[in-house]
C-alpha cells in the first residue's frame, strides 16, 4: 500500500509533539478564525511523489465562515506552518494538500454533512506554490 507517516492531533493535542517539531502550535491566519490540527499524513511510494497532507477543523466553518473568508489560509498555513514542520520532520514532499472542515472527519470517507475545503501546493525551491485543481 505504500509508506505512510501518519500524525493524529485528535481535539487539538498533538500526539508526538516532540518528535514533530511543536505543530499544535500554528501561526494566526489571516482569517482570524480559530483552527486545529486533526491529523497530518504523509504518503506515496517509488515512483510517485510523497504527499503531505495537512488536515485541520475549523468550526466557524459550520456557520460563519465560507471559502471566500478562509481563502488566504491556505497559502498563510502551506508557508509557516507545514513547510516548517516538514523540515523539522526531514521530510521531503512534493506536494503539500492543505484542508479545512468544519468537524474532524475520518480520512477518505464521504461526510456531505461536513463542510470541507481543500488546496493543494506543488513544494518547489522550499516554498508553496498554488496548483489549481
């Protein structure tokens, strides 16, 4: 099935800390809506290039806020928060998916009750680069 590094925060609580560089601690973004960390997963094998996925809840998601008010925290967050984390880790990825939900939400099942957000960034030069998909 491929390597995977799988690093669970249920309810905002890192569960290595240590380990992984203090990444229940984010940078304020530019929506100002509070957020956390569900879990960060790290995937693929020869040939296919590693993905790091950053999963986090944002409850204001539920009831306040749309894409349009969260859209610069993807970016805000693939830069000061994961690339920085990869790099404490000593991992290399290419790609960085960034997702927001309004609830933590079980990794590859269908919730059409949650509302959920996702970016992803090509890493290139040790920076985010937007993909459109």
């Amino acid at each position: 099935m491929g390597d995977l590094l799988k690093i669970a925060a249920p309810g905002g609580v890192f569960a290595d800390a240590a380990a992984a560089g203090n990444l229940e601690e984010f940078p304020a973004v530019p929506s100002g809506f509070y957020f956390y960390l569900q879990e960060m997963r790290i995937d693929g094998t020869s040939p296919f290039p590693r993905v790091a996925r950053f999963r986090f809840v944002m409850p204001a998601l539920a009831d306040k806020a749309d894409f349009v008010a969260i859209e610069g925290d993807f970016e805000h967050v693939c830069k000061h928060a994961a690339l920085p984390a990869l790099t404490r880790l000593g991992e290399d990825v290419a790609q960085i998916i960034v997702s927001f939900a309004d609830r933590e939400v079980e990794f590859g099942v269908a919730t059409p009750e949650a509302t959920q957000y996702f970016e992803g960034f090509t890493v290139e030069n040790e920076t985010c680069i937007w993909e459109a998909f």
